[in-house]
C-alpha cells in the first residue's frame, strides 16, 4: 500500500473483538460494537510547533492503541478498512 498519513494523522486497522462472551456465549454480527481497539498501520511525520520545529509522534507503526468508539474517518485502501485519525484521538498504546 502507498499511503503515508500527513502531520499528526495516523492510519489505523481496526481489530476484530471477540465472537464468544467469557461464558462462552456467541455473540451475533448485529449485537457486536465496532471495536476501539486496533494496530497502527502507518503515521505522519508529526505535527509542526510555533517556531516550525517537528513534534515527534508517540505512536509508531505496530503499536496497538485503544482510541474513541467514534474517532477517525472510515477508508478502504487495498480492499482493507481502515481509520485515518489525529494521534490526539488515541487514548492509549495497550502494551
């Protein structure tokens, strides 16, 4: 794919949640959320600051982030949906 994000924007896929509750039961397609959770595919160069200097990003490619249920724009690149968003909508890198 030849798609680098500008700024602070980062481009992130979404990962599926889990099928079946932790009493085992099977959760249906139209009972699922959209999950909040997902790997960052790509990221900007940063933001600039007042004097023009780069804003280094925290966020780097393979990250696995937690981010706002209705954060980012929906794309599709090479068959693959994907969210492009600012790096201040990610709440958190999970480790």
């Amino acid at each position: 794919m030849a798609f680098t994000p500008l700024h602070d924007r980062v481009l992130v896929e979404r990962v599926e949640s889990e099928e079946k509750t932790a009493g085992g039961l099977i959760i249906p397609d139209s009972a699922k959320e959209k999950p909040a959770e997902g790997v960052v595919v790509a990221v900007g160069a940063g933001a600039r600051d007042e004097d023009g200097d780069r804003i280094e990003m925290d966020v780097k490619k393979g990250d696995k982030v937690l981010f706002g249920k209705w954060s980012g724009t929906e794309v599709t690149l090479d068959g693959k949906e994907l969210l492009i968003m600012k790096e201040s909508d990610i709440m958190g890198i999970i480790a």
